[in-house]
C-alpha cells in the first residue's frame, strides 16, 4: 500500500491527539512492531491472539480487559494507547464493552476507548461516552473525544460546543477532525465565536489564536472545502464498513 509523504510523516511520529483514531490498524500495528521492544512485541501479539480467541466476558473480567490494564508497564507509556486501540478491536468490543471499559477504566483507557470509536462503532451508539468527556476539563481525554467518531454524529449543537471546549481548555483545535467541513458556513458558531471573543477582550484577555482560525473557516464566502477521505471504521465482521452521518 502507497501513502502520501503527509501519511507516512503522521505515522512516523509518535501517536498523538485524535491521530490514533484517523490512523489505519494496520499502519498503527506496524508502528508499534518497529518502536517495540522484543519483549513488549511479544507482549503485544499474545494480547492480541487473546483477545481475538477470547472476545467476550469470562468471569468477573475478561483476559483482554487485564491486558487493557497492563498495557502502559508493558509496552511504555508512549505506545501504551495504540496498543490498547488494537487490543480493543482484537476483541471485536461493541457498544456495551466500551462503555465498561470507559466507565471503569483508568483515564489511559478511557482514551483508548475514545480512539478506537471510529475504527469499531458504525453508528451513533457510543456517542453518550463521547459526551461524557467532553464534559471533563482534562485536555488529553477532550482532544481524544473531537475525532472522528464525533466529527460524523455529533449533532450540531454538541459539536460547536465541544469546539468552545477546546478554546476554553487549550486544546489544539488541529486536533479536531473535519473541522474545515463542519464549521463551513455556520453562522451559529460564527455568533458564538464573536460572543466568546467579545468577552475574552472586555475581560482585558487575550483571545486565542485558534479562535480566529475557526472564525476564518465559518465565512459563507470561501470556497467550500473538499470531503475528507473517509472509509469508514474498520469493524469487525461488517462487510463494507458503512456507517450513518449526522450534521
């Protein structure tokens, strides 16, 4: 397989942000198996070949949730999400399984989750975890939930809202995906933003630089963007990955 040199620099980096969730599998697991110890590749394909013949629950916990866990002493911390990304979908983890191993997970794994949305879920089903971290102040987890998994069924009004969020938090608005697309023409966040940077100045605060950004990209004048490439999550068993669209 080809990639764009733009490709081949974002998977030759260190995995950051919502980058894990718009990274194919296959590229993410050949990232890690070139970063990887011996030992932790080892790890790693043993987790994976777990979670793959045991999928479902057996006992209070099932063997690739402890792998889930172990995952940052094993392969370091920082390749500890994509690996947690792979297990998850080694697992074939539905709606249900997420939403466990968000609520009970640590933060790591709950970013996990967040990442592996767009290569697991079709549809809408898992926005509820989506919401719950956007209504967290913890920046990690924030620029994990405005992937593309929010990009395609937030609603209008959560989006532009989660947008705020970032601004508020500090988050790159880089991090938001098809953020040329969805801001496109909307006038709503275009008040919204105005409002935001009215008050940042009558505060005597600086307004961010972002801000304007975004701002730039609602204008109704400029040419529309060009839809993003978009090949859906990489479900398990779905035979050709289609998955619904909310604006």
């Amino acid at each position: 397989m080809t990639h764009s040199p733009a490709h081949q620099a974002t998977t030759a980096a260190d995995p950051q942000g919502t980058t894990l969730a718009r990274t194919p599998l296959d590229d993410l697991r050949a990232h890690l198996d070139a970063r990887l110890t011996g030992a932790a590749r080892a790890w790693l394909d043993q987790a994976l070949a777990e979670a793959a013949t045991h999928p479902g629950t057996h006992g209070p916990i099932s063997v690739w949730e402890l792998r889930l866990a172990e995952a940052g002493r094993r392969c370091g911390p920082e390749h500890a999400d994509a690996a947690r990304v792979l297990i998850l979908h080694a697992a074939h983890a539905d709606p249900d399984a997420l939403t466990r191993v968000y609520t009970q997970g640590t933060a790591a794994e709950r970013r996990a989750v967040l990442h592996a949305l767009p290569h697991l879920v079709p549809g809408p089903d898992a926005l509820p975890l989506v919401e719950d971290a956007l209504r967290t102040n913890d920046t990690r987890l924030l620029a994990a939930a405005v992937g593309p998994y929010a990009a395609r069924h937030l609603t209008a009004h959560h989006w532009r809202h989660a947008v705020l969020k970032c601004l508020f938090t500090g988050v790159s608005v880089a991090e938001v995906a098809d953020l040329d697309r969805r801001a496109h023409a909307d006038t709503e966040l275009a008040r919204m933003l105005a409002d935001y940077a009215a008050e940042r100045t009558a505060a005597g605060r600086p307004v961010p630089p972002d801000l304007r950004r975004v701002l730039t990209l609602t204008d109704p004048t400029a040419t529309p963007p060009a839809p993003a490439a978009d090949h859906g999550p990489n479900v398990p068993g779905s035979a050709d990955g289609t998955h619904g669209k909310e604006s």
